[in-house]
C-alpha cells in the first residue's frame, strides 16, 4: 500500500499576505514560541512527516508579513527538536550567504538535537538586495549561484562523511580523541571554497540531513535531481508534478 507523506509548511500568520489582518489571527505570529511549539506538538500527534519552515535575509516594504519579524530557523527548530521526538524537521539554509563548514556543523547539531530527523532545504536566495546584507551590492547571477551550491553541498558532505568511519569511543579509549588518520582533513580546493576540515563534530544520526531543493528553473530541477531527496514543487496537476 502507497502512503501519503504529509508536510507542514510552519508560517506565523498564514500565507495570504492579509492573513495577519483576520480576527483569529495568531497574535505576535511568527515571534509567537509558545503557540509554535504547540503546532508542532498537534501535528506530531496527527503523525505529520515533517515541519517545514522558509527562511528570509532581507527586509522591505513588499515583505510578506510572516517574514517581517520571525525567530531565525535553525535555532528555533533546535528548541523544536527537544519539545518532539518523531516530526522531521525540514529548515532552510542559504548557500549564497553561509559557509560550508559552518552550515555543515550546525546542521549536524540539529540532526543530533532530534536524534536523527533534521532536514536542510538548500536554497540559493534569489532576492537581488539581500547581498547588501552581506557586505555586497548585487546577488551572483543565478546560474553562478548554482554553481556555487553545487559547491557548497559537495564539501558539506565531504565534512560528514570525514567522520564516517570514527569511533570517538574507540579514541577516547585509546587516549586522544584525535590521532593521525582520523577524521581525515578533506583539503578541498575549488572555484569558490577552500576548505581544510575535517569537522568538529561527530556524524550524526542519519549522516547527514535530509536534503532538500525547490528550484524550478532548467538549472535548479539539474541541482535537486541530484542531490534532493524531496523535491518542493507547485504545479496544476499530479502528472506535471511528477
């Protein structure tokens, strides 16, 4: 038998851009902890899949109201995490705007946190202006931020996978947690990064989080159709979805 799997897409108000103007409105919406983590209770109970939650690095006046004040993502779903014990938690993290040895380090955390149910949806953050957060004028062109994901995802990888075969256990045992094989440094040299490694931090639960991508460009279904495992599309029937 086929099952359904079932996602929830968090958001503070709703998603029509007046939803935060109706009487039954969530009040404080997206800064609203208590109310947060009860939706993510009820949904854990009704035995949803997944918690999903989007993420914003830039701020005008055309901003939906659920991304003008909202907690930041990954913390919030580290506190998540520990309020659950079986809904994945699906966050997004930008690779236009992040490293790769960070990213890959705190997305390890949370998968830790949760035992084993973090998901990381990989976007390239499209929004021009918001490289004027970050010391920049104007975003790389899209094909180029493709490219650097491409990147980003390898070494990240490559950073959980330099644990793989580690057994801190065994070293402690041993007496020092670090000897000369392992983890072993990836020395990875490319077009955008240079990265050392290894991580400091040991392989979590599923290795590493569940990878998932939305890109709906020529570019962006070529990225996800080799490395997401889920795939976040919006299409006007089953058939072009699949």
């Amino acid at each position: 038998m086929k099952r359904m799997k079932l996602g929830y897409f968090l958001t503070g108000f709703g998603h029509h851009v007046a939803s935060s103007r109706h009487p039954d409105a969530l009040v404080h919406g997206g800064m609203n902890l208590t109310k947060t983590i009860e939706q993510a209770k009820l949904l854990e109970q009704a035995k949803f899949d997944f918690l999903f939650m989007s993420d914003s690095l830039y701020l005008d006046e055309k901003t939906h109201p659920d991304m003008f004040t909202f907690f930041e993502p990954i913390s919030l779903m580290s506190i998540i995490a520990r309020e659950t014990k079986n809904l994945g938690l699906i966050v997004t993290g930008s690779t236009s705007f992040s490293e790769p040895f960070n990213l890959a380090r705190i997305f390890s955390s949370l998968d830790h946190y949760s035992d084993g149910r973090a998901g990381w949806n990989i976007v390239t953050s499209g929004i021009n202006n918001t490289a004027k957060n970050f010391s920049g004028v104007n975003n790389a062109d899209h094909d180029l931020r493709y490219d650097q994901a491409e990147e980003f995802v390898d070494i990240s990888k490559q950073l959980w996978d330099s644990w793989q075969d580690v057994s801190p256990k065994r070293l402690h045992s041993a007496g020092g947690f670090f000897d000369e094989k392992q983890p072993e440094p990836i020395n990875y040299k490319g077009d955008f990064y240079s990265v050392r490694g290894p991580l400091n931090i040991e392989q979590s639960p599923q290795g590493y989080p569940l990878l998932v991508q939305a890109g709906s460009s020529k570019k962006g279904t070529a990225f996800a159709s080799k490395h997401a495992e889920v795939v976040f599309t919006a299409q006007n029937d089953i058939d072009n979805a699949v």
